[in-house]
C-alpha cells in the first residue's frame, strides 16, 4: 500500500478526527519545537519519544478525540534515577486495576504513581515512543510509533493546519518506515 492507503485507514478509525501529511519543512519544525521542551520541577528530560520519530522516514499528523489507537498506553512517561531505576510511572489504561490496589503506591495525580524507593541521583523524566499496532505490514508499513507532543509543539501543530483550540482534541505525530 502506498502512503494515502495508510492515510486513508487511519482516517477511517473511530476516534480519529483528521489526518494530515506534513512536509519535511513542517516536521522538521515541529521536531526542533519538540527538542526545546523541557522537563517540569527541574528534572533533566530525555525525550526518547523524539529520538525515535527522527529515525523514521514517514510521519503523520493524526488528529484524535483524546483516545488511544488500539488500547495501548496512551502515552508512557516515566521518571528514573540517572543509574535507570524506575522510580514513577504514568498508568495506562490497561494496567490502571492492576496497580489500583498496590498499597506502597505514591499516587501523585490521577494516573501517575511513584515507587516509594531511596535515590541519591538526580531524577530523570523519560518520554517513551507509543507503539501503535493499528497499522503495520499490512498497510506497507513498519516500526509504527506515535510522539504525543509537548504544548508548545501541539500549539505548532494545530496553528499550521488550522486545528480547533481545544481539549477535545490531541495531536499525534505518527512515524513509521515504508516496506
């Protein structure tokens, strides 16, 4: 399948609102937008979500009403120790009953929770690549991942194709490779 056939099925999904294919120049803009994010309270960020979507050859704007492709995590942040042990995690929908009764659990909103562990590192907030399994091989493509962006990036997105401002809606950048 070529490119509008991805285009097309991503379009046709429930909770998806609108599709568009950005131009090299827009996406590198709103790649650079990205990279100038930063982490809130003074942690260090490491945006692996980015670092990953630059590898890809493709990339989609895919416009949503703030649910998941496919119920994998909507997103994935989690918070390490600069030695890589996991000290908070962001609670997909998912695992949510899974963790709910955990008692040694630091809920810190809604669907974040922090492991009661010692550190004596600065604390690192790691932004994960999405995997989204909607399309794939079958489509002519592979490698599939969305990179849920920063404010300042969804404002990016959203002013250049004229995206309504408002919750109801998420942006996603889809990237992936051809077959």
């Amino acid at each position: 399948m070529d490119l509008e056939a991805v285009v097309s099925k991503l379009k046709s999904m429930e909770h998806v609102v609108d599709v568009f294919v950005p131009e090299d120049d827009d996406i590198q803009d709103f790649f650079e937008k990205e990279s100038e994010t930063k982490a809130g309270s003074g942690l260090i960020l490491r945006n692996d979500s980015l670092e990953e979507a630059k590898k890809r050859t493709r990339h989609l704007c895919v416009v949503q009403d703030r649910e998941s492709f496919d119920n994998t995590p909507h997103h994935l942040i989690t918070w390490e120790t600069t030695d890589g042990k996991l000290m908070a995690y962001d609670v997909p929908p998912n695992l949510r009953e899974e963790v709910e009764g955990r008692k040694d659990l630091i809920w810190l909103s809604d669907n974040f929770v922090m492991e009661p562990i010692p550190y004596a590192s600065d604390i690192v907030c790691v932004m994960h690549p999405s995997p989204i399994n909607v399309v794939g091989e079958d489509e002519g493509v592979k490698d599939v991942i969305a990179l849920y962006p920063s404010p300042p990036a969804d404002k990016m997105i959203r002013d250049r194709y004229n995206i309504e401002n408002t919750w109801d809606y998420a942006t996603r950048i889809v990237s992936f490779n051809m077959v």
